[in-house]
C-alpha cells in the first residue's frame, strides 16, 4: 500500500523522491525485523535471549517482525524497481 502511494506520488513529484522514500521505508523496516529475529547476534547471544525472556514475547516479537516484513519488503522491492527502470 505504501509503495502504491510512492509510485502515484512518483509520478506526479518525480521519481527521485518514490525512490527515496521507499527505500528508506524498506531498509528501516527490515533492519528492525532482523533486530526483532536475532538475525544480527551470535547463537549464544540468541540462546541466552530465549531463555530469559517471557513465554508470550515470542509470539508478540513474530507478530511484529511479520507485519514490519510484509511492509518493508515490498518497498524495497519498488525502490530497487524504480531505481532500475529510471537509469
């Protein structure tokens, strides 16, 4: 939806702008997925982070991890898109 928006306001504004915004939306969103996932710790680190935290943390970190993928993704996606197409 987000990314929709960029490229109705893309061709309106310019395309330097949709490429901007999304890929600042995409990167920001993914960055803080993979904080929310362990992906940027060891395997000791994410160990020790299991078994300190709370039994419904898990299942709260998911469902924002999920929803902050399914919208940073697709920007992203634009972003590189419109990047590729407008050179």
């Amino acid at each position: 939806m987000i990314s929709c928006l960029g490229i109705g306001i893309g061709y309106f504004a310019g395309w330097q702008i949709t490429i901007l915004s999304c890929g600042i939306i995409g990167i920001g969103t993914l960055i803080i997925y993979g904080l929310l996932e362990n992906v940027f710790v060891s395997g000791n680190q994410a160990r020790t982070n299991f078994l300190i935290e709370q039994p419904e943390d898990p299942k709260k970190k998911w469902q924002i991890s999920s929803r902050l993928f399914i919208i940073g993704f697709p920007n992203l996606i634009t972003a590189i898109t419109l990047l590729l197409i407008t050179r």
